[in-house]
C-alpha cells in the first residue's frame, strides 16, 4: 500500500503534533505515523482502578511559553503545586518556602536544617538574579555543569546534598547534577515565577488538545516506521507514504536510528504509584529526600494537587526514582515499600500497589556544552524535530515542533506561515 501526501511526520508526541497542527492550518496535506496505540509518545495518562496515572511522574511549568502560545491553558485546567518542598532530613520533614511568596514562613524556612544562612541569602540572590534575566540571555551563558555552578554560587556541600541534589534529580533526571548549568537555571527561572502543575484530566491532556485540533484521518495509529528512503517512509506492516517532505518527530534514540544523526543519550526514571486510604502528608508539595535513603528521591502525593487523578476517599502517591535502577519490578517496588514505610510508618504497608513504570528514554541527556535550536532541516526533504533538537522539556518539544513547521512551510511554499499557532 502507497500513500501519497505533501508531509509525512514519523511520531505522533508532542513535536510531531504541533508540526502537523500548524501545517494543517495552512492547508498542507500530512500523514503522521505513530507506532503506538495513541497519540502523545511520552505524555500519556492510564487509568487503573480510577487513578489516573501518567506514564513516568510529569508535572507542567506554568510559565512555560509555548504552552500558552499554543494550548488552551484554561481548558487545561492546572492544578498547581505550592511553591517549594518538604526535605526529609534527619528522620523528619522539613517545610521550605519561597520567602518571597510567603513571608510568614520565612523563620521556618531559614532554621531548617538544609543549608546556612548564608545560603539562603544565595539562593534568594539566585533567584532575583535569574528574573531578572531574559530566557535567552540564560541560554548564552558560560555552560557548566549545575554542580559547578551552584559551587561558583557559593553553596555549601549541605545545601548541594540536602537540596539541590534531590530537587533536580526530580526536574532533570539528574542526580549528579552534571545536566547543563543553562538549562538548569532556565527551569528554576520558570518555577521561581509560576509553578509545577498537572492538568486536572492528566498529562493527556496536552497531547489531546493538540491532536483534537487536526483534522480526521491524518494520525494513523499503529504504523510504526523501520526505515526512510529518501522522502518515503516504510512502516512494519509493509506500507510506505511518499511525501515531498518528511519530519522525523520521534524521541532522539528512535530518531537518531531513522536518520543516522548521532545518539543524544537519554535521562531514565521509575516511577512506582500507589493507592492509599489516607493521604502520608497534606501539602501540595514534593517530598525530597534529603538523605539518600533509598532509590526514591521524590515523592507527590498527585492527589493532594489534582483530585481528579484518584477516587474519592483515595489519595495517589507517586515514588520516584531517576537514574536506571538494577533488578525487575518487584525488587524495586518492595525496596521502594520498605523506604517508605520508614518515613511513614505501618500505615504503608496497607497502600495498593497500581503501577510500576520504567522509562528508558524520559529526557535527552543534556550536559555541558548544551545548545538549543539545533538544526531541523537536514536537507533534500528531511527534516527533525522534538526536545532532542531543543530544550529537554515539553516547552522544547512544542517549540521544536512549531519551528520545524514554520521550515517546511517556507521550504515548500516559499513564505511563513500567516496564522498564529493557537
């Protein structure tokens, strides 16, 4: 079977739906092929005895700015996390606040035992900084490491360990702190003026509201492409779509196999979730573990932020633990048990277990050295996208796919595309 069409996009994630969203909107003829059952590639939510579970702990920034430029943020309707944590140190739960956001709770904040006080100041000094500095002027800066450059900030080794190193471990899959010093400060940047949030129906969501916006028939679903000959994608079930383009919308090691491009590593993550009776901590915060107990290093109690992702009377914790984890899913669902019975007592061994997630491929690797708005055209007629080619983040895999459209669009028409994305 042959299909003919103007763009074929090889991925149905985030990237390759806001390519073939923008691109239908300007009358393109598209075909996207994804290999799975639905639309969303790592941003898809199960539902398991009425919790809603994402596939791997995800969590949207707020101020993320394609997410507005493109999405309908108010029929998202997020859920939002109060800004800052509670850090187990020392057997116990320690609150941290934004002394900016709320000054009541600034004395608590600065006797915790996390960090000094004069890194407190740094990080308030941190903070203002990086408001006060554009996003891209972020990403121009000197790159090092985040552990570099938090200890050119003057952090102490406690704060590194207690906080830091728990934090972005959760944001960035990056418990050695070795991701790009750029990126981290461009995320912290983004929390430090809205918050982490989850759509109240689940991460679903954003790749449905895409999706809901192209027209019929143009995701085909179950179509995994093995190999690309030119501008011709060849799928497992022995189709081929001929098209005078081709964007290649897959996750980077998929993509890097289609197009011979080099490997750009990936960020692992597990994510075991439960269901309790009782809710472990009433917060809207993440829980860090500011001791390395065990292999998790973040927990949220989901529900606690958005109520629809659990039954009534039901509360859904989710166990995170970044980094490839050896042994199969029992181990690591009995020694994540085990951890968490020694924060939270007995209680935890009544909690049921609905889901042990493993993902191999969570984010690009980003390290030091890291530059966004890599190359998308890779010439006669090919092309890539996906927060491989940017940031490592939904903000780089809507902006990627959007700037990929932008150049198939002058590529085959000779002009811009004259429609707002949204």
């Amino acid at each position: 079977m042959t299909t003919r069409t103007d763009v074929c996009i090889v991925g149905g994630g985030l990237a390759g739906l806001a390519c073939a969203r923008l691109l239908t909107r300007q009358g393109v003829a598209c075909t996207v092929l994804e290999a799975g059952d639905d639309v969303g590639g790592r941003v898809r939510t199960d539902v398991v005895d009425g919790f809603l579970l994402d596939r791997g702990y995800q969590v949207v920034l707020t101020q993320l700015p394609e997410l507005h430029h493109q999405l309908d943020v108010g029929a998202l309707d997020l859920q939002r996390y109060e800004p800052g944590a509670l850090v187990r140190v020392h057997g116990r739960l320690h609150r941290i606040d934004d002394p900016r956001r709320h000054p009541a709770r600034a004395l608590a904040t600065l006797t915790a035992p996390i960090g000094t006080f004069a890194d407190d100041v740094r990080l308030l000094a941190l903070v203002v900084d990086l408001l006060r500095t554009e996003p891209r002027a972020l990403l121009r800066r000197p790159d090092t490491t985040t552990a570099e450059a938090l200890r050119a900030r003057g952090f102490s080794e406690t704060m590194i360990e207690r906080f830091w190193r728990p934090l972005f471990a959760g944001i960035q899959l990056d418990p050695d702190l070795e991701v790009s010093s750029r990126r981290f400060e461009v995320i912290l940047a983004m929390l430090a003026e809205g918050a982490a949030a989850h759509p109240a129906t689940g991460m679903r969501a954003i790749p449905g509201q895409l999706a809901a916006a192209i027209p019929a028939g143009v995701v085909r679903l179950g179509a995994r492409v093995e190999r690309i000959d030119g501008t011709t994608a060849h799928t497992a079930d022995g189709a081929r779509v001929e098209a005078r383009a081709i964007v290649v919308a897959t996750e980077g090691p998929a993509a890097a196999g289609l197009l011979g491009l080099p490997d750009p590593g990936s960020r692992s993550e597990s994510c075991v979730y439960y269901g309790a009776d009782v809710a472990p901590v009433a917060e809207r915060m993440v829980v860090l573990d500011g001791s390395r107990s065990g292999p998790v290093n973040n927990l949220a109690v989901v529900s606690n932020v958005a109520p629809g992702y659990a039954p009534a009377g039901r509360a859904l914790v989710a166990a995170v633990a970044p980094g490839t984890l050896a042994g199969g899913d029992a181990e690591l669902e009995a020694a994540t048990r085990r951890q968490l019975r020694g924060w939270f007592g007995a209680a935890v061994d009544g909690w049921d277990h609905l889901r042990t997630y493993r993902i191999a491929h969570a984010h690009p690797d980003q390290r030091p050295g890291f530059s966004p708005r890599q190359r998308v055209r890779l010439g006669d007629g090919v092309y890539v996208c996906g927060d491989h080619r940017d940031t490592a983040s939904i903000q780089g895999a809507l902006f990627s796919g959007r700037r990929t459209a932008a150049a198939v669009w002058a590529d085959l028409c000779g002009r811009q595309p004259d429609v707002p994305a949204r």
